[in-house]
C-alpha cells in the first residue's frame, strides 16, 4: 500500500508543478500582450533622448582584487581607524553574534532535555527545566535586539560618514556645478549620493552579519560534531560548502550589472521628473505635457522592463539557490549524520535505542544549525553580488569627485581643438588682483570646445562701470562663467579680485530655505553675520528700505501664525514675486558690498525709479558693475561697454554723451 500512495503523491505533485508552470506562463503571455497594447497608445518608435549616455566605459563590476580594493577604500572612509566608535560597534556586531549562537546551542541542549523529561514522564524535572527556560530567555532576547540594534546603528554611521565625506567633495568649490555642466560621466548625482550610499551601507552590514554568524556557526558546531561523532561529518559538509559556493557564485555573476543598470535606470526615471518640476512653466506655456508623458513613460518602461528581466533571472538563481543552498544542503547533512550512526560499536553512540534517539535528536539538531550555518553562507555571495555593484556605483561618483577636484572633467567635444597645443581647458591661467579685471588673450570657449571668440583683451579698474550687450549666444554669459571659474580657462591670463569680493545676480535669483534674514545674507548664516560683526538688524532693514521691500517686515506669510520679522520662515520663492526677488538680490548685494558685481538682467522685473536708486546706491558704495541689460535708462550709470556681435568679434570702448547704438 506504501508503495502505491507514494507513486500516487508523486504523480500529484508532478501535475501540480505542471499546472502551476502553465498558468505562470499565461499570466506571463497575458501580462506582455497588455504591456504591449499599453505601449501603442503612449509611446511610439520616436521617442528617443540620451541622459549623458555617452560617458567613457568603465570596468566592470566583478568579484575580484578591483572590488575588494574599492570595498577598502570606502570602507577606510566609513571606518575611520580601529579606535573609531564604528570598529566598535563592529566588534559589538561580532560579539553578539557570538553570543547569538551560544544561545542557539543552550537553545538546543535545553530543548533536547525538557522533551526527554516529557517522554519519560519526569514530572519534577519537567517542572525545573521549564522554569529555568523561563528565566534564561530575556537574556537571549536581550542579545537578540542588541544585535539588531548593532546592525542598524552600524549601517547609520557607515552612511553618515560617506555622505559627509562625498558631500565634502561635491559641495568643495565649484565641483557641484562642474559635475552638472562640464562632466559628462554622471548624470545623477543626486541618485549616487542618497540612494545607492544608503544600499551600499545596508548591503555591507547585512553582508556582515550574514558572513560572521555562520561562519562562527561552523566552527563552534563542526567543533561539537567532530568531537562526539567524527570529522567525517562536518569534512563532508565543508566540502560541500566550498563546492556549491563557487557553483551559486558562478551564476550569479551578471546580477552584478544588472544592479548597476537598475541603478542607472532608476536615477534616469528620478532626472527626467525633475526636469518636468523645474521647467514645469515652460513646459506648460508650450503645452507639451503629453510630449513629456510619453518621455516619462519611455523611461519608465526602459526601467519596468529591466526589472522585470532582472525578477525573472533572480527567481530563476532563486530556485538553484534554494536548490542547492538549502535543500541540497539538508540532504548532505542528513547522509553525513547517519554515517556514525550505521557504525556498530561506536564510542559515543553505543548503547540502547533510547540512548542513541538522543543523542540523534542533539546532534541531528546541531547538524541542521550547521546545514543552514553553510546555506547562509553560500547565499551569501548573492548579497556579495549586490555589494559589488553599489560598489562599483559609489566609488564612482568618488572617483570623478577626485578628478573634477583636480581640474579634470571629460566631455564630448563640438570642435576638435587638440591639434592647437596652446589652446585647451585649464591652459590658460587665473591671478588674483584687488579692484581690477583684466583679460590678457583670453579665449572664449564652451566646455563642449566651442569657440566663441578667439581672443580677448580688455581691462576694468574699480569704478570703470561697464555695460556689456550683444546677441543671445555672443558670449556674454560664457564670459561671466569664466570670470567666476566656473569655466576652465583654455588660454591667456584672467587678472580678477579674490572669490568672495566679484558678486554675481543673475535675471531669477535663488531664494535659498530658511528665514527672511536669510535671504538677505546668503551665503551667510545669521552666526556669520554676527561673527563678521558689521552688520546688523537693522542695517539689514535699511537695505530693504533703499530695494523699497520694508513691508516684508509685516506682511502676514500665509502659513505663519504669527509675523516674526526677520525670523520668519517660509518657502520665499512662491512668496515672493518676480520684482520682489530681484530686489532681495539688490539688496543682498548692498550686504555683501563686493569690489565688483555682474547684473544679469537682474532689474528686468524692477521699475525704472527704484532701479535708478539702487544702481545710485551702488555707485555711493563704490561697488564696481558689469551689467547686461537692454534698457536705456542704464547708460548713465556706466562709463564702457563691451560689445559682442556673435561672430566672434568684439568691441570695448568708452560711452560717449551721444551714443544711440546700445538700444540694440
């Protein structure tokens, strides 16, 4: 009868696998027949873009000497020394886990002994073993959520540390504006620095954990098993260990790339809906939000197609990995156990059946601990896998910060300039001179190696006003940018005041968050400003007066409950208007009273009166300007202009009393 019912379940159980494998593949038909129809109505063969796509190949992320250098160096930046508090609560991990496995083994000779006492109807005993168990367990829950607790804490300060180290780097200089406007290699930074820090960080300590329980796991149980049954068994085990180790390691190989590529995908899908939030207006005037839907939904699709490829290869792995980590692993185990146990006259197991049903049930116990001590560690290489590409993806982004730091960016070039060896970005050269600008050949070149004009020379010395015009894409703005440093310079000599004392204010002025006090100031804190020690309140409320915005003192800000004046918080850039942001950005200027300051467009929204008075205010406060703008009424408060005609010549002379031509 035996025989018939096991033929029976297995004839069952193979239908239902039969069954259940046809009805995936269905729902699987079903499910791309309806991503196909979606597909036809949003999206067509023409919607294509490229997000920086083009960037050098790098090598690839593996499982090797590159990867575990890379792994090093991070983590010499997330573990600073072997007397940081983050060594520590390494140590506190290892020894909870420690502890962890002394507790599985109390666990399991504790365990063992209460059912003994219960088969043999040992009353009193049952009764001393029960209350024993009762009082030890805090103990072993206390070590259980120190571990947890470990873990996270660990994982927080390996974030901490690499964002403030990466943020250094990005927020040092100008490196944020290079790495967005003259590198190619990284199109989200912002997806690198949040996300992809916060996976290497839990893929690291959950590797940890993973690898450091086991691996104390096998030691402390192929110690116990070799001592009462032999080293056979655990020998058997350990080899299996190794062999289905490097099988599973060898498979799962490109799920190294393919987590590389979710990232990649995902900060794409992240940068194309920023671009929509920050030139939503535009966007809207031009009435193109379902040009940009079907952009969206492109990139979407790019990316829900990846995953789904990437599900179908990990539930593939899944099942080897189930297969031959667990199961498999069981069924070594259960053979390696059974070895001492077929022996006759063995020195521990001798004895009655009761006595060897015993001591099975202990070591069968400490076997399946150890079995799944050796599961867990060759499933481990799957997280090894996922740490490899997080690993690769941050060290990335530390690899072009290093470079942008040292002047080094990489861009797809427009114009070949390498056969003109004077001519190249950092070629030229920046000195630091108070109250004059001087270009000494200076070429006008996009990062793209666009030349613009080929040679510059001109000199302004404080209080030389100097307005500067010409067609859009002439190269007054590119200008600017150089003057800054934002840009390389590819020739000739920049001769400009140190940073800090050239002031720029662009046609939208950024409102940055905090308080109305803030916005005046910035960059400064309120704790500089009073540092500095210059300034005041109330200085601060004379610069509002002469801008005319003194009623933002008492304006009620929807949101507040109360007006606070100075101290009020809110989100300025929907507060304020167009008009009245160029005047925060006038007065901000008063504040800051550089030697020179470039006003770009930076009144368009402004009246014609109060943009007479603070061009006046600037004059009285001896601040040197470089203006572009179309208004006439601005040609009394400058003495020179520059200007451009967009075919790369250029003209800098004095304004005379009769000149008409700016009006162009």
């Amino acid at each position: 009868m035996a025989p018939v019912l096991s033929k029976h379940t297995f004839k069952y159980a193979l239908a239902g696998t039969v069954t259940i494998s046809t009805l995936i593949w269905l729902l699987k038909k079903k499910g791309r027949k309806h991503c196909a129809k979606s597909r036809n109505v949003w999206s067509t063969s023409d919607i294509q873009y490229i997000i920086k796509e083009e960037k050098p190949k790098g090598p690839k992320a593996q499982i090797n000497a590159i990867f575990l250098q890379q792994l090093y160096k991070l983590l010499t930046i997330g573990i600073p020394g072997i007397l940081s508090t983050e060594f520590v609560f390494l140590l506190l991990i290892a020894g909870s886990l420690i502890a962890r496995s002394m507790c599985d083994l109390w666990l399991i000779n504790m365990s063992t002994l209460i059912e003994t006492s219960i088969i043999t109807m040992n009353l009193a005993l049952f009764k001393k073993l029960l209350l024993k168990f009762v009082f030890i367990l805090p103990s072993v829950a206390i070590v259980t959520n120190i571990l947890k607790y470990s873990i996270s804490e660990m994982k927080l300060r390996l974030r901490t540390n690499l964002t403030h180290h990466l943020m250094d780097q990005y927020l040092k200089g100008f490196t944020y504006y290079k790495m967005n406007n003259l590198d190619a290699r990284i199109a989200n930074p912002d997806q690198l620095l949040t996300i992809d820090i916060d996976k290497f960080c839990e893929s690291f300590t959950d590797l940890y954990g993973n690898i450091m329980k086991p691996l104390f796991d096998i030691v402390l149980y192929a110690s116990k098993l070799t001592t009462n049954l032999g080293g056979q068994t655990p020998l058997l085990l350990i080899s299996y260990l190794l062999i289905a180790g490097t099988c599973i390691t060898t498979l799962r190989r490109p799920v190294i790339q393919m987590t590389v590529r979710e990232q990649q995908l995902e900060g794409e899908y992240r940068h194309i809906n920023s671009r929509l939030i920050t030139n939503s207006e535009e966007i809207a005037f031009y009435q193109g939000n379902h040009r940009e839907k079907l952009t969206l939904l492109t990139s979407f699709h790019k990316l829900v197609t990846h995953l789904r490829k990437f599900l179908e290869f990990r539930s593939l792995i899944g099942v080897l990995d189930n297969f031959i980590g667990r199961y498999m692993a069981m069924v070594v185990g259960f053979y390696a156990v059974s070895i001492p146990f077929f022996k006759k006259n063995h020195a521990v197991l001798s004895g009655s059946s009761e006595h060897r049903f015993k001591h099975y049930y202990t070591y069968g116990r400490m076997l399946v601990k150890f079995a799944e001590a050796i599961g867990v560690l060759i499933l481990a290489s799957r997280e090894i896998t996922r740490l490899a590409g997080f690993t690769a993806r941050v060290t990335e982004i530390r690899n072009v910060l290093n470079d942008l730091s040292a002047g080094k960016y990489v861009r797809t070039m427009i114009t070949d300039l390498k056969n003109d060896s004077k001519v190249y970005p950092g070629a030229g050269k920046i000195i630091a001179k108070d109250n004059i600008i001087r270009f000494e050949h200076v070429p006008i070149v996009t990062p793209n190696g666009d030349v613009l004009i080929k040679e510059l020379t001109f000199e302004v010395k404080s209080g030389m006003n100097v307005l500067v015009c010409g067609p859009n894409g002439c190269g007054k703005s590119s200008l600017f940018r150089i003057l800054g440093e934002l840009w390389p310079v590819w020739g000739g000599t920049v001769t400009k005041p140190p940073r800090g004392k050239l002031f720029y204010i662009p046609q939208r002025p950024y409102m940055t968050l905090g308080t109305l006090r803030d916005q005046v100031i910035y960059p400064h804190t309120k704790a500089e400003m009073i540092r500095r020690g210059q300034m005041s309140d109330e200085d601060l409320q004379k610069f509002l007066n002469l801008v005319q915005l003194n009623h933002l003192l008492k304006r009620e800000i929807q949101g507040n409950s109360e007006n606070q004046g100075w101290d009020t918080v809110a989100d300025w850039i929907d507060v304020l208007s167009g008009g009245e942001k160029q005047r925060i950005a006038m007065a901000r200027l008063f504040y800051h009273k550089p030697q020179f300051a470039i006003l770009d467009e930076c009144t368009s929204a402004v009246s014609v009166d109060v943009e007479d008075s603070m061009y006046s205010y600037c004059k009285d406060a001896n601040i040197t300007l470089f203006t572009v703008s179309h208004r006439r009424s601005l040609w009394k408060h400058h003495e020179y202009y520059l200007q451009m005609d967009g075919r790369g010549g250029y003209e800098f002379r004095e304004i005379e009393p009769d000149t008409e031509k700016f009006g162009s």
